[in-house]
C-alpha cells in the first residue's frame, strides 16, 4: 500500500485477488443487532454449552442473555460499584466477578443472589475465572496480587504477588488445573503453577498487557497490549512467535474461533481482525465506537463485541435457509405490459388530445455529477457499453470534471482494474480529432506526474499500459514535427511559385511614392 502525494488516498496494486473460502466464511455475518447497555462493556463471556446464552458485565450489572434475544433473561445487580469479569463456569451454572470494591461474587445462574463472596483484595478486581477444575477461581487485582480461592469453603487458598503493576489479564489452562496465564500493566505476562506457588516462565510484551489467550492444545499464547499481538510458543520455553501490528490504536481484546482456531482481535481503533493461520488478515469488522471486549459463541454462531459507549453489537451467522428465505420475499418487479400499456394507440379523428410534457429523466452519471459523486460518475462513464457505443459521452463526463476543477481528484485513488479502463479509453480515443483536447488533459493528470507516478510499477498491467501511451504520444508528437516542417516546405514552395508581376502589382512605383510624400 502506498499514498499519493497530492490527494492522501491508497492504491492498490492486488486488485484482482480472489476471495478465499476464509473470508467468505467470515463475510457471511448478518448486519449487527445493537443492544444499549447502561455503561461501557468490560466483558462479554459465552456459555461453553448449550444453548450459548453469553454474560455482559457493564457498570454495576450483568445481564445474561439467549442466543438470539434482544432483552435479558436474567440480571445480576447486586454491586454496589462497578462490577468487572464475569465469567462462566465449564458447566455453564455458576457465574463469577469481580468488582471495583475488591470483592468476588459467585452466583448461580438460576438465581438471584450471590452464593458466595470472596474477601480479601484491597483494590478493584478486574478479571476473575474459574480453573478447569471447577472448585477452584483465580482473580487479578490492581492491588498488584493474583489469588486463589476454594469454592466450596470461600477460602483464600494461595496469593501471587510477583507482578509490579495492575493485573488486567488473566486465562486459565483447560489442560491442567493447576497452571494459569496473566497478563499486567508492568509489561510482562506469566505463567503460574499452583503447585509450586510461583510463576513457571515470564514473557516481556513491551506494553501493558490487556488480554492474554490461550490455544486449545496449550501449545501457543496470545497476548494483547499497545498496538501489538504477539504469540508465543510455550513449548519453547515462552520463545515469541509472531509479532502483529495490525491495529491503530491499543488492542483491548482477543478470541479464537472454534473453526480452525481462527484468531480475532479487537482494538479502540473500533475494528476487529481476523487472521488465518499463518497470521494474516483475511477480514474486518467495522464498529461505531472502539472496543473494549469481545467474545465469539463456541459453535460461531455469534459474535458479540462490546464498545465504550455501552452498545452491545451481536452478528448471527447467516445460513442457508435466511438466504432462501430472503429471496423468497423479494418483491417481484412490473411486467412488460406495463410499460407498453397505450403506446401504440391510435387517437381518432374527432378526439381531443391534451399534451403532457414528458418527463426527462438523468442518467445516473448526471445524478452523480449532480451530487458532486465526481469518481462515481466517472467509473459509470467507463462502463464497457458507453466507452464502447458512446465514447462521447465519457468525454463529455470528463469535459465536466475539468470545468468543475474536479478532474484530479476523479482520477486519483484509482485500483488497477479501474485505471486500466481509463489508460485503453485514452489509448483508443486520444487521437480522434473529436476528443484530443480534452483527453490531452487527462492524459497529462493520469501520466502519473502527480498522482501515479511512485506506485505505477508496482502493477505490471497498468505499467505496460502507461509505457505503450507513452510511446505512442511519442510517435504522434514526431508526427506533428514532421508535418509542420512539410507545411514550411509547402508555404516555400508556394511563395517562390507566385508571380513576380502580381507582387510588383501590389507594390507602388517609386516616383508616386516619392510625389505623396512631397505632398504631405
């Protein structure tokens, strides 16, 4: 990707890449539902079992709602401050948080009121989870201290303090109950072994860590923070795999998709990426407001992503029955008839005929030009039928754009396909004596002195096609040369053939010029 100087828009030079079966994948999401919340979402958790009802935590409540509903089925509203992290159990019945307070709460989900609270942090509580275990929950504090607690007796069980700063991120192992993952804000991410009571290994992110993230084979560790995604390779003593920098803006979030553990990440540049395998983008979302948290539904069939202005955004997949469906519905356009209905009518003599104006209806590159959309009328000027059967028409489109002063920035932001049907329209009509001065001009624009010329190359269509116009504008300007030193000789020719008394004809004898100037 590259910028233009004068107008600050990208080219792109891989525009005829096909669409893999990844992105179809990920392009095949309905329009978001959007859900107002009562503050910003902080946390946004799915249930691992069916039927995947997911747990937002915003402000001072937590909502647990269906798959496909719009309203809660079931509040939890028993902070007294911000609540944070709430997360389920493997089974899906117990739910537990933390809160600005430092208290942990843990409820079950077909009640009301907590079943346990967990005393013991001197600061907020930030993210919470339960082991695999499912006795057992790990909580991170900005008291700077990572603890255990016993289930079934609400006792402490172990305290880590090994982190500097807040501890914003935490994953527990699913392999082993006894290891979890947590990330804080002193830029490092570790890796804890209860039976050891202290952490195992130690990665330096370089950034506040905001979300950590284990793979299913335990094998490879996501951690977010700044604008970097890294991976690291736990197999390998904590060795950094990858580092992305994908984002504009910090990256608050992670997720795995269960098909092909494919990798989400989204960022307070409000956009969400996904990235294949090999860790390239293969698609994005686009959000109104930056993102905060973020969760898939174990079987894909949501995605629910949370932003700072407490709007819950939540994409449905989109099956097969929702596109017959659709089509279905479509709303059958007038026949034929219709449009024919009186045109071959013959009035008789003796009626009356009353005159209706006929409406002129504009072309769409009119209604185009008329909304100032200059690129737009533009590409439907070079539509393959007008350039073809009404090249002067594409003129007269780009005779417009010059007079409004426009022309340049039509031309720019063009991709390979698009500047291609313009460099074959210059080619074909630039010599037409109807069109060369204003092809001319464009010619100039589009030669890539302002606008194309860094980033011609890197497409050798479009270069092949700048050098064949430069060659042939070399050959008519020879041309030209030619002919104005053949018209020279002409105009030579012509004066030396001219006789010698019709030139001393026009001239006056010099004795009367001599007698006018004595009169005077």
């Amino acid at each position: 990707m590259a910028s233009f100087k004068p107008t600050k828009v990208q080219f792109l030079p891989k525009l005829g890449e096909k669409v893999t079966e990844e992105t179809l994948y990920w392009k095949n999401y309905k329009s978001p539902v959007q859900i107002k919340e009562f503050g910003a979402i902080t946390k946004i958790d799915f249930s691992p079992l069916p039927p995947h009802n997911y747990a937002v935590t915003a402000s001072t409540r937590i909502h647990i709602y269906g798959p496909h509903s719009q309203e809660p089925i079931r509040s939890f509203t028993r902070f007294r401050d911000t609540a944070y992290g709430g997360s389920f159990r493997g089974d899906g019945k117990l739910l537990v948080a933390g809160s600005e307070e430092g208290l942990i709460r843990l409820f079950d989900i077909s009640g009301r009121v907590a079943l346990r609270q967990f005393a013991g942090h001197s600061k907020a509580v930030h993210v919470t989870s339960f082991l695999s275990d499912g006795f057992r929950v790990v909580s991170g504090s900005d008291d700077l201290s990572c603890r255990v607690w016993d289930v079934p007796s609400a006792v402490e069980l172990s305290s880590l303090t090994e982190h500097t700063d807040y501890v914003r991120a935490l994953a527990p192992s699913k392999l082993n109950p006894d290891l979890f993952v947590t990330g804080s804000y002193d830029h490092t991410v570790k890796v804890f072994d209860m039976r050891s009571g202290s952490s195992v290994m130690t990665m330096q992110h370089g950034h506040p860590v905001e979300c950590v993230l284990l793979y299913p084979s335990e094998a490879l560790l996501v951690s977010t923070g700044g604008r970097y995604v890294k991976v690291w390779d736990l197999l390998k003593g904590g060795q950094e795999l990858v580092s992305l920098k994908n984002h504009h803006k910090t990256v608050t979030c992670a997720c795995l998709s269960s098909v092909g553990n494919k990798l989400l990440t989204g960022s307070l540049d409000r956009h969400i990426k996904v990235y294949n395998s090999s860790y390239k983008v293969v698609h994005n979302f686009d959000c109104d407001a930056s993102i905060l948290s973020m969760a898939i539904a174990p079987d894909d069939e949501a995605l629910a992503v949370g932003m700072t202005n407490g709007v819950l955004s939540v994409r449905h997949r989109r099956h097969q029955k929702d596109k017959e469906t659709l089509t279905s519905r479509r709303r059958r356009g007038p026949s034929y008839q219709v449009f024919v209905k009186g045109k071959n009518f013959v009035p008789r003599q003796d009626d009356f005929l009353v005159s209706k104006p006929v409406k002129q209806y504009l072309r769409k590159y009119d209604k185009q030009l008329k909304s100032f959309e200059v690129s737009k009328a533009l590409d439907t000027a070079l539509q393959t039928w007008t350039r073809t059967s009404k090249p002067d028409v594409t003129v007269a489109v780009i005779i417009e754009l010059n007079r409004r002063g426009t022309l340049k920035n039509a031309l720019a932001g063009r991709n390979e396909e698009s500047l291609t049907k313009i460099l074959n329209f210059l080619l074909k009509h630039i010599f037409d004596p109807r069109f060369s001065r204003p092809l001319f001009c464009t010619c100039e624009m589009c030669l890539c002195v302002d606008l194309y010329q860094q980033v011609f190359h890197e497409s050798p269509v479009v270069e092949r096609l700048l050098q064949r116009l430069m060659e042939v504008l070399g050959r008519e300007a020879e041309l030209q040369q030619e002919l104005l030193q053949v018209l020279g000789i002409l105009d030579t020719l012509f004066a030396s053939l001219t006789p010698r008394k019709e030139v001393m004809a026009h001239a006056a004898p010099p004795v009367a010029q001599e007698s006018q100037l004595q009169a005077a």
